[in-house]
C-alpha cells in the first residue's frame, strides 16, 4: 500500500496536462467506426441502476 503512497506523491511533483475534449455529434472521429455504432448525445441508460450481490 506503501508504494501507491509514494506513486502518488512523485505524480503530485509532475505537471498534468488535460487532453480531453467535448464531444458531439458534429465531432471527427476516425473513419473504420462502421457507421451508426456510435451515438454521442443520446441516453442509453435512464432509471436507478440496480447492483445486485451473490
């Protein structure tokens, strides 16, 4: 446990960069994704999500 301490104090000295970015449906994207596999800004999923145990 120790050494994800010390991990994450070296990584606190470094500087972060964000590369992340906004997406939508207007966004490139690469060409090989067979079309209609992807949608951006469509809900999949609404209601509670239910977690069940063994």
């Amino acid at each position: 446990m120790y050494k994800l301490w010390d991990a994450l104090s070296k990584m606190k000295e470094l500087k972060w960069v964000e590369l992340s970015h906004s997406l939508n449906n207007d966004s490139p994207y690469w060409a090989g994704i067979p079309e209609g596999s992807v949608e951006l800004s469509k809900t999949v999923l609404t209601g509670a999500i239910r977690c069940w145990s063994a």
